[in-house]
C-alpha cells in the first residue's frame, strides 16, 4: 500500500516535471560571418517542447555553426536565441546548459582513465565526491529508461562511438537539458545503435518532452527521426516543412535544383591518360574500397560527395601522395604506384590542394620566390629572369599583386590564380582539389575559363568539389563517392541535381 502510494506519488513528480519541462525556443535573425563568408546569415527558427527537429543542409551549409551559437560555444554577430519569449544571455556552454539547451558534439569528449560512472558524475553539481552508490543508482535507471546498453565500469576509452555517445546523452539529460542538440550522430555508430539512439530519442520527446534536434545532411537520418525540418543552403533557411514530405522535395530544397543551367560545350575525350584498378585505401574507416576509374585525355571528370567519403585520398593516391594504397594505377599505361610526386610530376601529373596556403603556397616567400620555386634548377637560378616571368605571369593571369608581396598577403582569389599560373603549361593529369574554394564568382569563372582551356589542348582534369552546382557545370563525367562506394554518371546533362544530391546522401538515385 505504501509503495503504491509512493508510487503514485513518483508519478504525479514526474508528470509535474514534464509541465516544467515545457520550453519554447527561438533563434531569431542570427548572423555569422567568417572573413568574407556568411556561415548563418539572418537564421530564424522555432523550436517547441515535445518535437523532434531536423536541420538539414549539405556540408558547408551553416548548421553546425548555427549550433554551436544555441549551445554557447560560440557568440552570434548578431541576432538573438530567446527562450519562453525573452532574450537567453549566454556566452559558454556551462550557461546554456543551465538554460536547458545541451549539445552533444560530433566528437564526443575523451575522458580516457575515467569510467562510464565517473564521467557521468564529473559534471554533476555535486562533482566526483559525493556518494558514488547513489550515482551508480540514478546512472544505471537513467541508462534502463533511455533504453542504453551501458556498463557503469567501462572505461571511457573503451566504449565505441555510439556507447560514449549514449554516455554523453545520459550526462546532459541528468544534467538537465531540455532541449538536445545532436550534429551528425549517426556518422561511425552501428545500425543498431543508430535504433537504439532514435528510439530513446523519440520516447524522450513524446514522454519526457524534450526537444530534439538532428543536424544531418543524410535524409534517411531526418525521415525516419523527424517531426519537423529546417533546411539550411549557404548559411539561410530555405526551407520549413512538417514531414513526411516526398524525398525529392527535400533534396530540392537542399541543393537548390532550380538553377538553370548554361549550356556547356563537350569534351572531345583522347586516348586513356590514367587508369586506377581496383584501388583500396585502408584507414581508420574505410575510404575507398576497389574503386576503378578511367580518365581520358581531354575530359573534366568531377568528384562528387560528402567530406570524407574519400575523394580526397583518391586523389593524393594519383597524385603520388597516399601511402599505403592497394590497387593499381597506370599513367599512359605504365604502373605508377609508390612513384614520388616528384616522378609524378616529370610525366605530366599535377596537384593543386585545396589548402592554398597550408600546401600549394609558402607563407612568407614572394611571388617572385614561388615562380623560382618551380623553375628548374630550384632556387640556384639567374634571379632577374624569373623576375621577369613573374611579372609576365602576374599580367597574364591578371594576378592582383606585386612580384615582391608576400603571398599571404594576396586575396583568396589572386592566390589561386598565382598557383594556376604556376602550373606547367602543358600537362597530361591535372588533379585539383576544390579549385574555387571561397572565391567570388568572377574569379570562379575566370578559373574555369583557364581550366577549360587546358581541357581543350588534351589535359585530363580529375577535380573535387563540395558544390554540386560547380560539379555539374564543368564536368564531363562525374564520380559520386559516398560511403567508399563510387558511382559513375557518364552523362552529367541526363541527371538532375536531386538525383546527385541522392547519390551524395547515400541513397541510390
Ligand atoms: N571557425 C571557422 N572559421 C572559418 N570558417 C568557418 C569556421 N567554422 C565554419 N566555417 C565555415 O562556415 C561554413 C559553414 O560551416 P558549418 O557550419 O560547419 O557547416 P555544416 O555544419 O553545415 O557543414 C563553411 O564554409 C565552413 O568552412
Ligand atoms: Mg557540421
């Protein structure tokens, strides 16, 4: 009888605790700039108790800056969060925890000689000291109500991705987050856990009502999770819909697939330059696996996908830049694996890194240092002539700057302009990573212009690209790479931009 009343009792705490739990937050006109790049520009959203949010975007789109703003990692330039309608003034994580709002990060803490229990009570108001049996207790429920599979006295380093994951939701919840943001959670978790996690998750919204939200760029994550979806393109909501919405609907909102396309003028492809068999870079996760391609002289063949899915070690591999690659690659035929960039780049073969300044570019040496740089003979040459290229080069690729500048100090777009015209001339394989990266579209357009024109004297061009709108303009064929898998589009002109965003997202077209 007593125990009934006592339960009745735990009952009414709990429903009364789920009324307070009630929390209406919005992010009203936030704005965050990078440099000269947007990241959030005049972000509002509203976010109810109870409901399970998506912030979907493709990658670069803004949602994990958007978040880490909610969740006080980081300040907005302007805009404000307002929770229960007044402004929330918080400038830490440890503030917005307390207002509620907790996030669990694509890289979960390490806290390496600690336990599953000892994590879970650092943190907590009481700290490490308190009554350990009492933790052990309130641990163990919370894990059996969120439906985990968790041992107290795991450590820390011992857990997988998705068990340190469940740690850190049991922490934050037990800390007490109303509103759970999770950025990209099912990146490295098994099929299982991923069940487990959405789940919990839905029972916490429905039961508990707390708030959730997802921030992905896989659609399969948002439609079988979500309520609701915000879809973010270049740092602005483009989009709000209550779902289930059609796939394609969504996939439109994502990558914008109403841009008109101009016309493009074709390839006309030469003989085989570069064949890779059955290519496998083994890693941590695995990257690329058996992957074969062909790539012709005189074609633009553009590499599709999400960050990470192995593009950019498919290149570094023909570029002679990735240890450790199986498979095999022939340049006009010849067997090439383990030759040296430098061997590489005598036949023909060259490599622009996305990272001007961190790979192609040597801080604190001038322009007219780089061009000494890659004339024969190093730097031991007649100084005055390659002053001269440099300033024949700087007029011909309408280089912003002087012979004498340091290149650091050049724009973004006058730096790749200074790499491209420090290609050799005449090359068989150009492999580029992210050729435009942050330039505006004039100069994007005026480094297209020099790249077709190479195309068009017989250079292979194999490049990266995060945007697909650049992937579908100057490709002749596309490589879609996504979860170590590639697909290949040999007709670009017959897929829509929903269909390769499908392809990117992991879900076949
Ligand atoms: N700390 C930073 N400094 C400079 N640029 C950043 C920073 N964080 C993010 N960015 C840039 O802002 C844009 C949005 O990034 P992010 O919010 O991480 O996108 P998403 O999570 O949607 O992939 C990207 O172009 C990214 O390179
Ligand atoms: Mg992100």
């Amino acid at each position: 009888m007593l125990s009934h009343i006592g339960r009745s009792v735990k009952g009414n705490l709990r429903k009364a605790e789920r009324l307070k739990q009630t929390m209406h937050v919005e992010i009203d006109r936030v704005t965050k700039i990078f440099g000269t790049l947007r990241a959030n520009d005049g972000v509002s959203l509203s976010l109810e108790s109870g409901r399970i949010y998506a912030i979907l975007g493709e990658n670069g789109a803004g949602k994990s800056t958007l978040m880490k703003i909610l969740s006080g990692f980081m300040p907005a330039d302007s805009g404000r969060i307002l929770i229960d309608g007044q402004p929330a003034a918080y400038d830490t994580p440890a503030g917005a925890l307390a207002r509620g709002i907790g996030m669990l990060h694509q890289d979960p803490l390490d806290v390496h000689n600690l336990t599953a229990l000892e994590n879970f009570m650092l943190g907590s108001p009481e700290g490490l000291l308190p009554d350990r049996r009492t933790a052990r207790k309130r641990f163990v429920e919370q894990v059996q109500r969120l439906g985990f599979v968790l041992s107290p006295d795991t450590y820390v380093d011992q857990l997988t991705i998705g068990e340190r994951q469940q740690l850190e939701i049991v922490r934050l919840l037990s800390l007490g987050a109303k509103l759970l943001i999770l950025d990209e959670p099912t990146t490295g978790i098994s099929a299982e856990q991923k069940d487990m996690l959405f789940g919990s998750l839905k029972r916490l919204a429905r039961e508990a009502g707390l708030t959730v939200v997802l921030v992905s760029h896989k659609l399969e994550d948002v439609e079988a999770l979500c309520d609701e979806v915000y879809v973010l393109r270049r740092g602005r909501v483009v989009g709000h819909r209550t779902l289930p919405q059609p796939t394609s609907e969504l996939v439109a909102l994502m990558f914008g697939g109403d841009v008109q396309r101009a016309p493009r003028v074709p390839a006309s492809r030469g003989s085989i330059v570069l064949q890779v068999r059955d290519l496998t870079i083994p890693s941590r996760r695995l990257v690329v696996h058996n992957l074969s391609l062909d790539v012709y002289a005189g074609e633009v063949v553009g590499l599709a996908g999400l960050d990470g899915s192995g593009q950019r070690e498919f290149v570094r591999a023909c570029a002679g830049l990735q240890a450790g690659s199986e498979g095999r690659i022939l340049l006009d035929n010849r067997p090439v694996n383990g030759a040296s960039y430098h061997r590489l780049a005598s036949r023909g073969v060259a490599y622009a890194p996305a990272g001007r300044l961190e790979e192609g570019l040597v801080a604190g040496l001038t322009v007219t240092e780089h061009f000494a740089l890659v004339t024969p003979g190093g730097l031991w040459i007649d100084y005055r002539a390659v002053q001269s290229v440099a300033e024949e080069r700087i007029t011909r690729y309408n280089i912003r700057g002087r012979p004498e500048n340091p290149v650091q100090t050049l724009s973004g777009g006058n730096q790749q302009r200074l790499l491209l015209a420090m290609l050799p001339s005449r090359l068989k394989l150009l492999l580029l990573e992210d050729p435009t990266r942050g330039l505006d579209v004039e100069s994007t357009a005026w480094v297209w212009r020099q790249l077709l024109d190479r195309r068009n004297n017989g250079t292979a061009i194999v490049f990266i690209s995060p945007d697909l709108d650049e992937i579908m303009d100057y490709s002749d064929r596309i490589a879609v790479f996504c979860d170590g898998r590639v697909t290949i589009l040999d007709d670009p002109s017959t897929c829509t931009v929903e269909q390769l965003g499908r392809l990117i997202g992991g879900k076949s077209a």
